[in-house]
C-alpha cells in the first residue's frame, strides 16, 4: 500500500556552506532530488519538494533553520503532513564514522549532533530513523566546530558522488523495502580516504 514519507535532509543554508562537510544532509536530497528532476520551492521553514517512488509520496525537506534549529522545522512539516512516525527519516553527517560509510538507524540518541538533539527536542521522541553519512573526525581536539564547517577535502569530493549515490539508493531501499533491508543493504564502511591535511580552516559557529 502506498504511503507518505517525509524525508529532511539537514544542513546549514548559504553559499558559503553548501560543499562543508555539516551539509551531507542536504546534498544527499539534492542529489536524490536530481536525479528525479524534482525542483525545490521555498516554503515555511525550508525548502521542499516531492517525489514519486512506486506509487509512494516522498517530503523532501531541506530546513532552513540552520542545523541548531533544524527541529523546528521537521516537527512543523511532521505535522502538517500527517507523516506516521516510522516514515519519517532524517539525513545527518557523522563525526563517527569514516568518510563515506553509511549507518541507518530506526532510532536512536543524538551522539552529540545538535541537528538531532532539536529535532528530539521538538518531537519529544528519538524514536524516528536517522541515515548517518561518515564525515570522519580529523579533527584536533577543540576543533570540531572548524572541522564540520569546513569544505569537502579534494579526496572527499573525488568520492561524494559514489556515496551519495549509496545514500539515495539507501533511501529507497528503506522506502521500498522497510528499514530492516535497509540496514542489511548499507550499513557497510566503503574503502578508506587518501589522507591529507587541511590547513587553516576558517571559524564559523555552528
């Protein structure tokens, strides 16, 4: 039976963001979005759009509340969709995890992203599916905010269209399938980065 899903990709709005390593969220809907040639509208609360997959609705939402807030805006669309809570899926980068590895999650805590914790905020419930996107974690200590906000090393962006591609195909899998195949399908670590060194990363609060 066909049925609604809301899909909300996080990321910070601007230019000056788009190819950081905190936006994985928005490039995966980007990406899923292309491929369909879906095209987002501004709406409250961020940019959306929607999509066909076998008789099912996908919400596509890129909020535009910068990551801290982005809770207000999925719970806002949650609503107003009527979306089931076991259809809803949220697209977030991991610090966790190495560049390119995908981890889904029917549920789960926050693991310090402040993306999730203000969506659990505003849900009042962690009890909704997460698709981690690795971004690694070559970071100093006390550099986790200039690491994150930092754009995609050479290597990285080399590589971001295969895992994107594993990320909108993941996506669908978890539509299609249910979450359980899902997590069968992709939760495996891709081949090591090249490592590099960054130099002189700019700051800018999360």
């Amino acid at each position: 039976m066909a049925q609604s899903y809301l899909i909300a990709g996080l990321g910070n709005i601007g230019p000056e963001y788009a190819l950081t390593r905190h936006n994985m969220g928005f490039m995966t809907l980007d990406a899923l979005a292309g491929a369909s040639d879906v095209v987002f509208s501004t709406a409250r609360y961020g940019d959306v759009a929607e999509m066909k997959l076998k008789g099912n609705t996908l919400h596509l939402l890129k909020p535009s509340t910068y990551m801290n807030l982005s809770g207000k805006a999925v719970a806002y669309w949650f609503h107003k969709l009527n979306i089931a809570p076991e259809n809803l899926l949220v697209v977030v980068d991991d610090l966790a995890l190495p560049f390119g590895t995908l981890r889904l999650r029917k549920s789960g805590s926050d693991g310090g992203h402040n993306g999730l914790k203000s969506i659990d905020y505003h849900l009042i419930t962690n009890q909704y599916a997460r698709l981690r996107l690795g971004i690694g974690n070559g970071f100093a200590p006390g550099g986790q905010i200039d690491f994150v906000l930092h754009e995609l090393l050479l290597e990285e962006k080399r590589m971001l269209p295969d895992v994107l591609s594993n990320a909108c195909e993941a996506i669908k899998c978890f539509v299609l399938e249910g979450p359980d195949r899902a997590m069968t399908r992709f939760n495996r670590t891709l081949p090591p980065q090249s490592k590099s060194s960054e130099e002189n990363p700019s700051s800018k609060p999360e």
